[in-house]
C-alpha cells in the first residue's frame, strides 16, 4: 500500500530489529499512515528535530544504546507532547506510572487488527517494583540466672561449683565457636544460594525475551512472505525459506554462545545450501572478522533473499552461472564495503515491484547505518553493502 505523506499523517517507527521494523512499517502503512523509520533512539530524536509533521510515534522499548524507547517516549512527550506515543515489547510491561501520559503499551507479538484499529484511533483522535523486605529483628536479650547457695554448704559446694563452672565455661567458649562456624557457613551457602537463584532467574529472563523475540520475528516473516505472495504455496515456500535461514543464523551464534561469529562462516552458512554439490558457485575473497549477533541475523537473513532470487532468476538458474563475494576494509574510513556480483547468467531485467525480498536487502543498510545498492546490470545482477566497521565489527 502506498501512502501521499503530504497528505496522511505521518507515523515514526522505531525498532532496531530489522524484520520487525519492516513489519511494523507495514501496519502503519494498512492505517493509512506514512511510516517513517528509524533503528534507534538517537536516530528517532535527530528525525524528530528536523521536522514538525510526525503524529504518532511507535517505538520499541529495549533497544540497544544510551536510550531505550521508555526514555525516547518520555523525552519526545516532553518536547513534543502533541505526539502520541505506543510502546511494544516482548519483555517488559512498564505500568501507568512509568510510561508518558496518554500512551499506550502493547506485547510483542502484535495483533495486526489490534494494532490497525489502535493506531486509527490515537491518530484520529507489572510494573517492576522494589519493595523494601527489610525485618525489624528483635533486641539481643541477655541471659540472667540466679543462684540460691546455702551457706552452710557454702564451703562444701564450692569446689564442685568452680570444676562445673569451669567445664561448663568451656562448653560455652566450643558451642560459641561452633555455632560461629555454623552461621558463617550458612551465610555462605545462602550466598550462593542467592546467587543461583538470580543467575537463573536472569536465563530464565533472557530465554523469555528471546523467545518472544523470535515469536515475533516468525509472525513477521509469516505475514510479509504471505503479504505479496502470488499464491499459497509460493507464500508457504518463501516463508519456510526464511524461517530456516532464521535457523541457521540461529545455529551460527549458538556454536559462539551467542557472541560474535565469523563474517566468512556466516555468509559461508548463508549460501551453502544454494551451492551445487560438488562445483563451488559461490565465491569468497575478502579479509576474516568476528561480527556481533545483531549483524549476523540481518547478514544471513538477507543472503537468504540475494540466493533465493539467483536461484530463481539470476545467474545460478543456469548451469553456467556463478556469484562473487567480495568485501574490502577501509582501514583509513573504518568502513566495510562488501559486493554481490552475478555473472554468467541470463540478462537482468530490473523488478516490476518491490518486493519483501527487495526491501529487506536496502533495509539492511539501514540497520548497519550504511548504504545500500541494487544495480541490474544486463550482464548481471550487483548488491553492494558500505557500512561503518563500528556497526557490525565485534569489540575486541
């Protein structure tokens, strides 16, 4: 659906997720609105500083950076506060009190109806708590005992009275010790104790929110590869094929504990189940690095769309065809330049629409904050990638 935006109002759509972003685009645009994107906050607030025609903005909450869209939502009600505001998330749910007046909140993943009918509507128109577990613990009391002594038998008892005195005092002084040690010791195993019980809680945190997460990214992949589908089964087929890349990124990072992988082994992954068995068509040359996860999905997803379509009607739907990988560091601009080239196919002829594949592919400059190039060369077919090495180099 295509939008006028100088005559519908205009909605800011903030998600660093790149699937996400482009299926939260879409529900803007099936409102009638003109989305406009941004990967995050600092992005969201230098848009917004440049122009006076955003009604509505739609923002994620966890978000990497110095802001996340809790304190984006407040800053933008308080310089802005003719602008509504949604929230989404998979992984909290902040209250009343914590989000901007007059917001609204809503968990990932979304309802299309829901949120259509929630955005025509504003347009037109557990909380995480601390509570203080402190226990007023009574005063120490002190032992008192009294001692009768008949002082006929004074003289008599006194020495039994020392001899008991003397082991009772030591029992004393080893019961002391003892329960000292004791206390330390259970001091300690309640440390750990603690310990273990936060460390789980925070995995089972983690788990949840990359569940829903992935939840979320499944029903965007479903609704995009369905969304411009000439058929069922063409949709069914798209999206099996991107939900196994999704796998396959997936895979990638669980062998690196979800760290940084290798630039060479992802587009590696990316390709291999394209290749033919036995001739190598795909071809590398360009210097190893390690990536962050973020880069990682977005890499794989999008090499998942570039070998879909040489498949089908680039250079690899012949037998004669081949794609070459190249990527370049500039040490001196701190950039990443990388270049699909199709050669040897059938001539190219540029696509009569834009489709989820082709918006994905420039949607990945955008994520990387870089630039993105589609060239349909009659001799061949060119994806070009420039990115800043900060956006997709892991720290070392």
């Amino acid at each position: 659906m295509s939008t006028d935006s100088t005559q519908v109002p205009n909605v800011l759509v903030v998600e660093d997720e790149m699937i996400l972003r482009m299926r939260a685009v879409d529900l803007v645009e099936d409102a009638g609105f003109c989305p406009i994107e941004a990967v995050n906050a600092d992005e969201a607030m230098s848009i917004l500083e440049s122009r006076s025609d955003v009604s509505l903005l739609f923002t994620d909450i966890q978000m990497p950076g110095g802001m996340d869209g809790l304190k984006l939502a407040h800053a933008v009600h308080e310089r802005w506060p003719s602008i509504k505001i949604i929230l989404v998330s998979g992984q909290v749910k902040p209250s009343d009190a914590e989000r901007p007046a007059d917001s609204r909140f809503f968990g990932k993943p979304l309802g299309v109806e829901q949120m259509i009918t929630e955005l025509q509507a504003m347009v037109g128109a557990g909380a995480l708590r601390i509570v203080p577990n402190a226990t007023d613990w009574p005063a120490d009391q002190a032992l008192h005992a009294m001692e009768t002594v008949d002082p006929s038998s004074r003289s008599a008892q006194e020495a039994v009275l020392s001899a008991e005195n003397d082991s009772l005092r030591l029992l004393l002084e080893q019961a002391g010790t003892d329960a000292q040690a004791l206390l330390i010791q259970a001091g300690i195993e309640a440390e750990q104790r603690d310990a273990a019980h936060k460390l789980q809680k925070l995995i089972l945190g983690e788990l949840h929110h990359r569940v829903k997460n992935t939840l979320a990214m499944v029903s965007a992949i479903a609704s995009q590869s369905f969304r411009g589908a000439s058929s069922i089964e063409h949709g069914q087929k798209a999206m099996e094929g991107r939900l196994i890349a999704l796998g396959r990124a997936h895979d990638l990072l669980m062998q690196v504990s979800w760290a940084n992988a290798s630039l060479t082994h992802t587009l590696s992954s990316a390709t291999e189940p394209y290749d033919s068995q036995g001739d190598r068509r795909f071809h590398f040359n360009g210097p190893d690095i390690r990536i962050t996860s973020v880069a990682v999905i977005a890499l794989a997803m999008t090499f998942n769309e570039l070998c879909t379509n040489t498949t089908k009607f680039g250079a690899l739907s012949v037998p004669t065809g081949r794609v070459e990988i190249a990527w370049t560091i500039d040490e001196l601009k701190q950039r990443l330049r990388l270049v699909w080239t199709e050669r040897g196919g059938p001539a190219v002829e540029p696509p009569k629409r834009r489709s989820f594949g082709t918006r994905m592919m420039g949607s990945l400059g955008q994520q990387l904050t870089g630039q993105v190039q589609l060239v349909y060369e009659p001799g061949g077919f060119i994806y070009s990638l420039d990115v800043p090495l900060g956006s997709v180099a892991a720290v070392a």
